[in-house]
C-alpha cells in the first residue's frame, strides 16, 4: 500500500469513527432499571420502574415496561431517580473572586476579558451537568456575547454542559447595576446594554434577539430612575415578535407591578414584595425566581427573603428555583455552591417535594421547555439523574448524583463523569 493509498484509508477511518462517536448512547436502546422514580403530578416515588429510552427520548414507563433484548441495561435498582435539575437564573460567564474583586462584580467585569470568561464558563457549565442540571436559563453578565458562544460550544458538543438558555447582554437605564464615574463612563459596557427611551429600548432587545438571545433580560430598578411600565412594555412587545419572554430584575412593589402589567415572565430576587403583588404575580402566570441567597452569603436580607419566600408558597405564587450563583469558593464547583440555594427553601418551610417540583418541572414551565423536560414522561428527552437516598425525606440528597442523563446520552455513571468531543460535528 502506498503512501497516499494510506493517507485515504486513514482519512475514511477518521470519518467513521466521528460519525461512529457522533451519537454515542442516544443511538441505542437503553433501559434503566430504577429502584424509585419520581412522579411530579404526584409528588410520589414510584417504586420498581423501568425507562425506556430510544433516539435520546423516553419511549416507555412504568413497572410492566418489557425490556428489548438488544437494549442496553443500566441497573439504578438501589436508586431514587428524578428528572434533570434546572437552575433558572445562573450565571456560567461570571465568576466573582472575593480576594481579588472584593465583593463586587464590577471590578471582576473589568478585570476579564470575554474570551477568558468563557473558558471559565466551560468548566462551570460541565460543573453544572456532573452536578445533575440538565439544563439552565443564563441571565447575563457575559461580556460581549460569550454567552452566546458557550451554548453554541455546547449544543454543538465541542464541551458538556446542561442545555442553554441565554440572555446576551443585560438592558438596563443609565448605570446599569453600577454607580459609575464620569471619566470612565463607559467601563459598564458591553457589560450592559444602556437604553433610556422606548425606541432604544426596542433596538437593545432587536440586537440580543440578533444574536441569539433565548430570554431578554430588563433591570427595572436599580437606579434612582426606574423604566416605566411603558417602556417595559416596548419591550415585551418586541421580544414577543421573536417569541422570546423577558425577565424583570426587580426588587421593590411599584417597578414590579409595572413589570408584571407590562407582560414579563418572571421576577428576578423580588425580595421586598406584598402579599398583594405576590398575589398578582399568581394571577398573571409571573413567576418568581428569587434567587434567595444562603443566610452566610446576604446575612443583612435573609430574614426578608425567607419571609417573601414562604409568603409566595402560601400564596400560590409560581416559583421556580434559580440561585444567582456567581461566586468562587476554593474547593467547590459550580455545582456544589448551586445546591447551597436549597437551604433557603427549607429554611421558608417548603416541603422537599415541592422544592424537587420548583428545581424541575416549575423551571421548565417558566422555560417553555416543559414539552420536552422537567418530568420524567414518556416521549420527554430522557434527562435524568440518580441519587442514592430519597430526596423527599432530605433534599440534601440531590447533592449525592451519581447517574447523569442529558437527552439519552449519559454523562455520568457509576460517580463518574464521562465525555468525548465533539458529539455533533460543528459547521
């Protein structure tokens, strides 16, 4: 054989085992053999099931569900498997370092650029899926549209992460979430996108939705000045033209009524809010993702989160679990400082089943992805996470993943996470 004949039945070889490795576990029949799973509508565990999963989507479930013969077994008999985790309000491109930032974002901001925040952003985002969220909703603070990048990295399969929703670039008034100084006015960009009319409020959502923007992010009232319900409401309107939902940054009574008649879909931290607007919140679909910090990280409002958390769950508000989570912490993960956000929903009395809801099938609906995700149902992706003590007796059980299912393909397995680039081949 000589050397080009080589060189060519070299290159075939290559191409078949990328076409090969392509679909790695979603191509083949698997079958998992569960000891519990749970039931959403229920809230119960189901005992002894069995899940089929064909082509990365659930085909069959139940305890009579008969296994193919060329179907692959996976044993989770000793078990509790629940659908994948979702945190509605994250944010993979932002890593605060205390030390370093002191505390304050801004300094991280200007301290790093796009490019080295999304490489941070791969090992977050594969911190997040070994952790068990299959998938996130990501609210900004992304520089110049790395963001965008990171999901596109990873709905092409060149790194592992949960499946991304993104908000580009944050649209707030003048400032932004930031007290400026005038001889550097525009260090906040492109950080934020400033737009102080309706008519440039309308362009900022035209250009994120440009971009690729699955969710448009509004501050409504972190300066002096709030946006009117008006100009809330330019923005719902031309993000609805795309079919993309936005989602109000508000912390206070008047500017969240505004955002909630305006048309938003959820309420970001919310922290100060009535039993009346709680109450409209309910009565318009909005929900609440309060991203209610563990008592060590905002000792000074946690009495008033935890006290607006357990009003909206009497209430009936709809709530869905998102952390807000952007710190650093030396020997944890993304996905170890995401579970501490638990702590708040214990801490307001929820019960754990409810809380599994609010991390699953509630963030799913706030998504508009629940026709695809958020419970374990025949014809959903098959995501889907294994732990090793029920979670409806101590939610901390969550924190034990040892299976990983992202739409049929497994990630981890056995404690162990698994991966190989790239599952689809890029353009």
């Amino acid at each position: 054989m000589n050397s080009t004949t080589r060189s060519q039945a070299t290159f075939v070889t290559v191409v078949l085992l990328l076409i090969l490795y392509a679909f790695p576990t979603n191509a083949q029949t698997v079958a998992l053999q569960a000891g519990y799973v749970f039931d959403t509508e229920s809230g119960a565990m189901l005992p002894d099931q069995i899940i089929l999963i064909d082509d990365g989507r659930i085909t069959a479930v139940g305890p009579q569900v008969v296994i193919p013969d060329h179907a692959t077994v996976i044993d989770l008999k000793d078990s509790w498997v629940v659908p994948g985790l979702i945190d509605a309000h994250t944010h993979m491109l932002l890593t605060r370092q205390p030390a370093r930032d002191y505390g304050n974002y801004y300094f991280t901001t200007l301290l790093e650029t796009t490019s080295y925040r999304s490489v941070v952003g791969v090992a977050n985002a594969q911190a997040m899926l070994e952790a068990g969220f299959t998938a996130i909703r990501d609210l900004g603070n992304t520089g110049n549209y790395g963001d965008m990048d990171l999901k596109r990295a990873i709905d092409e399969g060149w790194v592992p992460g949960p499946m991304m929703q993104a908000a580009g670039r944050i649209i707030a008034p003048y400032g932004g979430q930031f007290t400026l100084q005038a001889e550097r006015r525009d260090l906040a960009e492109p950080e934020y996108f400033f737009a102080d009319t309706e008519e440039q409020i309308r362009m900022a959502v035209r250009e994120n939705i440009h971009f690729g923007a699955d969710v448009v992010k509004l501050v409504v009232d972190d300066q002096r000045y709030d946006y009117t319900q008006a100009e809330i409401r330019a923005a719902v309107e031309e993000a609805a033209k795309a079919g993309v939902p936005i989602s109000a940054h508000a912390y206070t009574d008047k500017p969240a009524t505004d955002a909630i008649l305006a048309g938003v879909a959820s309420l970001e931290h919310a922290t100060y809010l009535s039993d009346h607007v709680l109450q409209l919140m309910k009565e318009r679909n909005v929900y609440l993702v309060g991203t209610d910090f563990p008592q060590k990280y905002s000792p000074s409002s946690y009495d008033a989160r935890i006290d607006r958390l357990r009003r909206a769950y009497a209430i009936g508000t709809p709530i869905a679990f998102g952390t807000d989570a952007s710190h650093y912490r030396e020997g944890f993960t993304r996905g170890d400082l995401t579970f501490d956000f638990m702590h708040s929903f214990v801490d307001a009395g929820i019960p754990p089943v409810d809380i599994l809801r609010m991390m699953t099938v509630n963030a799913a609906r706030l998504m508009d992805i629940d026709q695809d995700r958020g419970t374990i149902e025949t014809g959903k992706l098959a995501d889907i996470v294994a732990v090793s003590a029920n979670p409806l007796d101590d939610i901390e059980a969550l924190r034990g993943a040892h299976f990983v299912m992202k739409e049929g393909r497994i990630f981890k397995q056995g404690g162990r996470f698994h991966w190989s680039a790239p599952t689809v081949i890029g353009e």
